[in-house]
C-alpha cells in the first residue's frame, strides 16, 4: 500500500470516526471498522505505521472470535460479501476490515488480571490493592494472582481510561449487570488464557468490551490482541521483574530511550524497530492460532 498509516480508500459522504488505529465508517444498519497499520504510544499517534498490524490484529481477533461461544458483533469478515461502494479498493481491504452490528457499547472496559503487572502493579506497591481490592501481601512484579481479578476501567475518548473498583462500577450500570459482566469476563480469560498457555503464551491480562445488540449482552471491538492484551513468552517467564512481551514493547522503550519529550510530535520510528515489532505482532499470531502469517490473507 505504500502508506502504511493511512488506507486509501474512498468513501466519500459516509460518516466516519477516526480512532488511534481504527477508521470506522457508518453504513446505516452496521459498521465497518477497519484496522490500519497505525501505531501508538504514550497517547500519540507515531507518523510511520507497523506493516501488515491491521492484517494481523484483525485476524487474531477473529480467530478468537471464531472460538468463543459468546454472541459477538461480527457480520462477516469477507469483503466480497459487504455491499460497499463500487470506488473502494477491496484489495486494502481484505483481512483487515469487519463488518459489524450496531450495538450500544456499555462505557466500560472490563479488564481481568491474571498477574501482577502495569498499573496494577503501580497500585500494588502503594496500597497492596488493585482497584481498591485487597491482595496477599509480598508479591512481586509479573507474579500470579491467587486468582483471575475483575478491575473495570472507564472508557476514555482522550488520554488514559482510569481504573475503578467493580462496586463503582455497580454505581455506573447497576450491581446486576457489573455482575454478569464480570462473570462473562473472568469466564472467557481463564478458558483462554489455558489455550494461550499450551501454545507457549501467557495472557497476563486482557480487557473486553460489551455492548447491546437487540437485548443481548454481545462482545464487541477487538478481542484478546496483543492491543487489548498483554502477552508474554512462557519460557523466559520468570516473576520479579518486567517480561518480554508481544505487543509495542520495542517502540515504547526506543522512545524511552530517545530524547522525545512527550508533549510534542513523536518522533519517527526507525526500520530496525519497525521490522522487529512488525516480528513481534506476527509471532504472536503464528503462535496463537498455529498458521504461518500471509500479508495477503
């Protein structure tokens, strides 16, 4: 495609909502939500993209998708089969465009923790909770938790989503619905998280949003990706300290470690960071769903 960041598509006059990484377009009675090849980091967009990361999202997504008994908000992920305008150029489009149901998106992420990590464990250090519930105490960092915890998040349009406690969440969409959600939420991780296991993977954690679809609960964005997860390689597991990870890990610590001040335009990313996290993203799909990757699928 050339540009990697943006697609070239034309769907002139068809409402449109831009997102850090995804383009969503309007088609009346569904969506269309395509992943682009954008990449963010710290709250800014980085002006040159990751190869192929819409591809594979998309379709790790999907293979997810494929395996859970959970009703979701998939249409068809076949391009062929979408009524789209004559102009688009399909080609771009394939194995990273879905065609969606409407739902009513409940402002929440629903995020399940199974080790110690992130923000978790930042709240850990000072008040040995996460999201004000307690835990043992003389854990350390990347440990296991004793078990899988529900710690919901408030969606954020900018900036950061911030950490709630399940009974704030109760306040927001009721003790009920909290509930069933958490429930749904925890069930879907632990089965996963075993499949990711035996294929070399630990899924630290992961978040997941729900919507309503014609009166039901349905899962909706993306589902168990290196995006909306964290990934790490089982056999270099080893708690105490930060993991390897594969997600963005390489573009994060090179701006770290570069002299960006992180309130201006990022700097550009260099071809030795952008084929190794390109290397990343398709290592965790080749992995999870036991295919070779194809740019062209």
């Amino acid at each position: 495609m050339g540009n990697h960041v943006l697609l070239r598509t034309d769907f002139a006059g068809i409402p449109l909502r831009r997102g850090k990484v995804r383009d969503v377009y309007d088609l009346g009675n569904s969506l269309l939500m395509i992943s682009t090849d954008r990449i963010s980091a710290f709250d800014y967009i980085l002006p040159n993209g990751i190869p192929d990361k819409g591809r594979i999202l998309t379709q790790i997504s999907q293979f997810w998708f494929d395996r859970l008994a959970t009703n979701n908000h998939i249409i068809t992920d076949d391009v062929d089969e979408m009524r789209l305008p004559e102009s688009i150029d399909r080609e771009c489009l394939c194995g990273r465009a879905i065609l969606v149901k409407k739902a009513e998106v409940i402002p929440i992420e629903c995020v399940v923790r199974g080790y110690l990590a992130g923000s978790g464990w930042k709240e850990y250090q000072r008040s040995q909770t996460i999201c004000n519930i307690r835990l043992p105490s003389g854990l350390g960092e990347s440990a296991a938790l004793p078990e899988p915890l529900f710690t919901p998040a408030t969606k954020a349009e900018t900036g950061h989503d911030e950490n709630i406690s399940p009974d704030r969440m109760a306040e927001l969409v009721g003790q009920e619905l909290m509930e069933q959600l958490r429930s749904m939420s925890i069930d879907i991780y632990q089965q996963n998280a075993d499949y990711a296991r035996s294929r070399g993977i630990i899924l630290a954690d992961t978040k997941f949003e729900w919507g309503w679809v014609d009166g039901q609960i349905t899962l909706v964005d993306e589902v168990l990706t290196p995006d909306s997860s964290r990934f790490w390689p089982l056999d270099t597991y080893a708690p105490g300290r930060a993991q390897a990870s594969f997600d963005k890990q390489f573009v994060r610590d090179w701006l770290e470690s570069s002299d960006w001040d992180k309130n201006s335009p990022p700097p550009r990313l260099p071809d030795t960071i952008v084929d190794q996290t390109r290397n990343k993203y398709i290592e965790a799909y080749e992995r999870l769903t036991g295919t070779n990757f194809s740019p062209s699928s």
